[in-house]
C-alpha cells in the first residue's frame, strides 16, 4: 500500500490564505480552514492594522466618519502591497498607498494626503536614529558665524494649513500662500513643530541644500541685494532663535 501524502504547495496555501484575510468579498475561503476561523484571523490582522492607523494619524481618524474611515482602512488592507515586516513602517506604507493608489473619492477632502504625511512626520523623527551635535554654547550670532541645520530637523511645506485642520477648520481650497513648518527633535527627545515665515523657511532650506555655510552666504541667498539693515538684523534674529530652540547649530 502506498501511504504517500501528496506534497503540499505551501506557497499557494500562503497566497490563498492571505488573499482571503485581505479580501474576503473577493476572494474564497480555504478550503481546509473553517470559515468561522478564518473570519476570526481576518478580524485580527485587520482590526492590528486599523488599530495602528488611527492611533499614528490621529486627525485624519477623527475627521472621518466611521464608514469612511473603515472604507479608508479596509482599501489600505486589501489593495496595498507593503515591502516591509515591521509594525513601525506602515504610517510610511499608507503614504505610499494615498500618494500612488488610492482612487479619489467624491468625499476625499483634498487635504488629505498632506494632513497624513503632517502626522507621519512626528511618529518618523521620533524613532530616527540620526544623533544631535553638542548643544552650541550660549552666543550671540554675527554674520561671520558658521552655522549648520540639525540632522533631526525636518523642513515641511504645504499647500494647506495642515497644524490646525481639526473637525471644526476642514478648508476646502488651498490659501493662496502655502504653510512653512519645521519639526526638530530636541535634546530631551520631544518632537515640536514651528510655524516659518517664508523667509526663515528659505534661510533654513539653504542649511539644507549644504550643511555648514557662514550666515552672511545665508543672507545673501535670501535677501535682496539691496536689503536694509533692518531686514538683515531681523533674519539674524530668527536663526538665533533657531540656534536657542536646537533647530541649528553653531560652530
């Protein structure tokens, strides 16, 4: 008698067992699984990643009715493919799927995707591994100081007004000047965001574009050739707050 068991392909198992968990609508029950077990995975794995949404994009959960946003999260579910293992990378992954794969809703606020990246941000500075430079000792910064951004400060621009969106401020169109925000992580590992005026927004963005650079090549970048004094002094005054808040640096 042959007792042989025919071979399990344990790929395939894996693909129709994944299929369902994400689309249960769309997709068939195992076989060789009960239904009412599948239907209790299904509710764990979805219920771990509806959970995770809402508590790293807080805002966008509130905003949204709950049929939208059980739509928003069973769509993320079911359609995105994620590259990554790691509980940590889905707020990544669901920028991803709102920027390249999700179909506009009627209902979508146009904001949206901006006011997720937003509230992504505070979650990815918290856990980034980049170090802060030694604190600049107290001073008072003159034109021929060098100075250079943090590596833990981010510089965000926004069509939107994306800080202060909340279920009473919903804009339906954009401003006509857009939103300048920084976040830095300080030395005590707080995440913060400041508001920019677009000039202190260009002046950060050229310690950006190269590290460490004096504050008169700053100036000259930013302000016209002809600028008063006046307008020199109050850019200065601006990096200095910037160097007391741990936004730059000084060396």
């Amino acid at each position: 008698m042959n007792n042989t068991q025919p071979k399990i392909d344990f790929k395939a198992k894996q693909a129709e067992f994944s299929a369902y968990i994400r689309n249960p609508n769309s997709q068939p029950c195992p076989s060789d699984v009960a239904p009412q077990r599948m239907q209790m995975y299904r509710e764990l794995f979805f219920n771990n990643v509806e959970g995770f949404l809402s508590s790293n994009f807080p805002v966008l959960h509130k905003i949204l009715n709950q049929e939208q946003w059980q739509q928003l999260a069973q769509d993320f579910f079911s359609q995105h493919q994620s590259t990554t293992p790691y509980f940590s990378e889905i707020p990544e992954e669901f920028i991803l799927y709102l920027q390249n794969e999700r179909q506009i809703q009627a209902d979508d606020y146009p904001f949206m995707l901006e006011l997720a990246h937003y509230e992504w941000v505070e979650m990815a500075l918290s856990i980034a591994q980049d170090i802060l430079p030694e604190k600049s000792k107290p001073q008072t910064l003159t034109q021929l100081q060098k100075i250079s951004l943090s590596p833990l400060t981010w510089l965000l621009a926004y069509q939107y007004p994306v800080h202060k969106i909340s279920p009473n401020y919903l804009p339906i169109e954009a401003p006509e000047q857009g939103t300048y925000l920084a976040v830095y992580r300080d030395k005590q590992d707080e995440v913060k965001f400041i508001e920019l005026a677009p000039m202190s927004f260009r002046l950060l963005q050229t310690l950006q574009e190269q590290q460490t650079k004096p504050i008169s090549d700053c100036l000259k970048e930013v302000l016209p050739k002809d600028s008063s004094e006046a307008l020199q002094n109050a850019a200065i005054g601006a990096l200095q707050q910037f160097l007391d808040k741990q936004l730059i640096y000084a060396e």
